[in-house]
C-alpha cells in the first residue's frame, strides 16, 4: 500500500506503519475527538511512548510497503521496553 492509499483509513481510526521505520517509530494514526484531523506519529524514545504530528520522511511518500496495524498487533507494539539486566561489574586492575 501507498501512503495515499492509507491516508483514508487513518482518518476513520486505523494505525499504518512501514516496516522499514527502525524500533523506535511505532505507528500514524489520527486523534478521535479533536476536531481537525491531524495525522500523529507514536513513536519510542527510551521507555516512554510519544506522539508528535506526523510529517511524511521523503521516503514515505512514495513508498508502497505501508500496511495497516491489526487491533492484535497494537499491545505488542506499545508494550513497554524491558532494559537488559546488568551483570556483576568485570573490571580488570591494571595494577
């Protein structure tokens, strides 16, 4: 699918992503209930989850490997960011 071709179906509540976007970007959707519709981007930063409005990357535009989100898919997506357990500290004495 092609931006243009998700664009409609955002604006009546679906989620769409590409999956070239690395980890941290999540998905675009459209706000219920806020008047003008304006496209959000939810994305990652560290363990917290943001919204920002969304202004297409240039790779975007033009891309086709857009899909729309399943209402299973979204949990996972969101869920929060577990950071690796750290280890005993190994330093070595230089002495």
């Amino acid at each position: 699918m092609t931006l243009a071709d998700i664009l409609g179906q955002i604006r009546k509540g679906a989620r769409a992503r590409r999956p070239a976007w690395h980890n941290g970007l999540i998905y675009i959707y459209v706000p219920e209930g806020q008047g003008m519709a304006e496209p959000m981007l939810r994305y990652r930063q560290g363990s917290a989850i943001l919204d920002q409005p969304y202004s297409p990357r240039r790779a975007d535009w033009f891309a086709d490997d857009w899909t729309i989100l399943s209402v299973e898919e979204l949990p996972a997506l969101e869920a929060p960011v577990t950071p690796p357990a750290s280890g005993p500290s190994t330093t070595t004495d230089p002495a």
